[in-house]
C-alpha cells in the first residue's frame, strides 16, 4: 500500500470514528471507566451543608473562620488496545474483514479516551509480541495507532493469547483500561488473563462472522486454515462434518465467555454484519 492509498485509509476511519467518539461514546465511556481516585483541587471557605470531615484545620486556624478541602475526580487513565493481528482475522464474508472492524472498533475507542485526556497504548500479538507502542496522549499519536492497524505486516499467523497478556502484566505496572480485540479462536489463556484482570480493567472483545459459527451446505469446498495455511477439501453437505465444526467453534465460545467471567473481566461479541455501535453502548451503558 503506498503512502498515499493509506492516508486516504486513516483519514476515513479517523472521519468516521471520530465521529462516534464524539457523539455517541465520549460521555458514555467517561461515565464508565472512572479515575484513579480523588485528588485535592483547592481549599475553599466553609458553606452550609458541606461535610465537616473536609475541614482543613490548619487553615481554619490561621483565617479564625471554617474552610475545607475541596477534591476533584483524578481523570487520567491510561487505555491499552490489545488487538490479535494473526491470520485468522483475515476472514470475511459480509462487506469487510474480521481486521477491518477491529481497527474501527479500536480507532472509536481511542479517540474516546482522546476526549478524557486519557492516554492510549498499542500491543499487536500473534503467537509473540508483534509491536508496542507506548501510551500517549494526543490526535496525532492516535493517527500512528491506526496506521499500524491498517498496514501492519505481522511476522507470523499463529495466535497465543496467554503471551499477549503476560506481555501486559509485565510492562503495565500501573492500572490500565484494557480492550482485548480478537476472534479468540484458541484456547488456554484463562490463567494469564486471571493475573491480568487482578491488576487491570480488562474487556474482551470477539469479532466474528457468522459463518465461523456454522458452516452452510456448499457441497465439496477448497477451504485454507488462516494461521497454518494448509489447505483441504471439507464435504460441507456432510452432517457429521457440520456438525464436529460447529461443536468445535462452541468450545472456543464457551471457554472465552467462561474465562472472562471467572476472571472478572468484560466480553462481549462484535459479528461482522452488526452494528459495533449498538454492541459497545450497550456495553457501556451496562457497565455504567
């Protein structure tokens, strides 16, 4: 992709994105993820109903009239966008790719935390740590994030979500808001994403297609795995076949929800062909 086609690319999601963070979300998401804590603004003279535990003694003693202290919400955060950038989420059967939402899904939340002065971080993963971008603050550092999830080449196709999280908990050492972005096609991460969720604010978010879930009667079909690249002739008219396929997406389905609640994580499932919008306000509003 050259320089110009990928401008074009981030300025149209920026354009679109933007305008979801800055008309649907941004109340939305200051509402949800509250500061650190409370931290002192200013003192103030004394006012009828004001709770006594506030007095500031010390300059009550000095002005011989009552004053108190006057606190205010700590708002700066810091967002971590996790997004599984592996072969699998080159998939697709509607208008866009599994890879396309998810930069939408991503850019929106990033410049809702924009709005709240919060800083935002980004880990690409596969099966190991694909690239880091610090936290910062500002348009511009969000245009970078998104640029990399445009044209990001990832070095492999394989997926280990359990050293994606390892990764976090060892380079986030202050509380983070978190939004781990996949399709969550493997297994084996419930332990790490425990230890993260001890430490973090963590949101699990599946992207899927309709037709990971169940595979339509197509007759004899040339299929390609996305991460192993082996490719094989699958009889989808076959009932059994349908069938072990469907099975085995609800056992990845099962173990995400099932790992997320033990956790005390977020989820929630963001299909291809449904308004991510609609998904994440009513996630928003739920947890607010």
């Amino acid at each position: 992709m050259d320089t110009k086609e990928l401008l074009k690319k981030v300025r149209k999601i920026e354009i679109k994105t933007r305008r979801l963070s800055d008309h649907v979300f941004g109340g939305e998401y200051h509402s949800t993820f509250k500061g650190r804590g409370m931290t002192f603004s200013e003192v103030r003279p004394y006012q009828y109903g004001d709770d006594v535990r506030n007095i500031d003694w010390n300059v009550t003693a000095r002005c011989n009239e009552p004053h108190i202290k006057v606190f205010e919400e700590e708002r700066e955060l810091t967002m971590m966008l996790m997004v599984d950038v592996s072969g699998s989420k080159l998939f697709g059967t509607e208008a866009q790719f599994k890879n396309e939402i998810v930069t939408e899904i991503a850019a929106t939340l990033a410049f809702s935390a924009t709005q709240n002065n919060d800083k935002i971080g980004l880990i690409l993963f596969s099966d190991s740590i694909e690239l880091y971008i610090p936290p910062k603050k500002g348009r511009s550092h969000v245009l970078r994030i998104i640029r990399e999830l445009i044209e990001f080449e990832p070095k492999s196709k394989l997926t280990n979500i359990a050293e994606a999280l390892k990764f976090l908990s060892n380079v986030m050492k202050k509380k983070a808001i978190v939004f781990l972005l996949s399709d969550f096609m493997t297994e084996d991460y419930q332990h790490n994403l425990k230890i993260a969720s001890g430490k973090h604010d963590i949101t699990g978010i599946r992207v899927y297609d309709k037709y990971e879930a169940e595979i339509p009667n197509l007759g004899m079909v040339q299929m390609q795995d996305q991460e192993t690249g082996a490719s094989f002739l699958v009889n989808t008219a076959s009932k059994k076949v349908r069938k072990n396929y469907q099975e085995n997406y609800q056992t990845k389905l099962i173990y995400f929800l099932n790992s997320f609640k033990k956790s005390g994580a977020g989820a929630l499932d963001c299909r291809v062909d449904e308004s991510y919008v609609k998904k994440l306000l009513g996630y928003f509003k739920q947890r607010g």
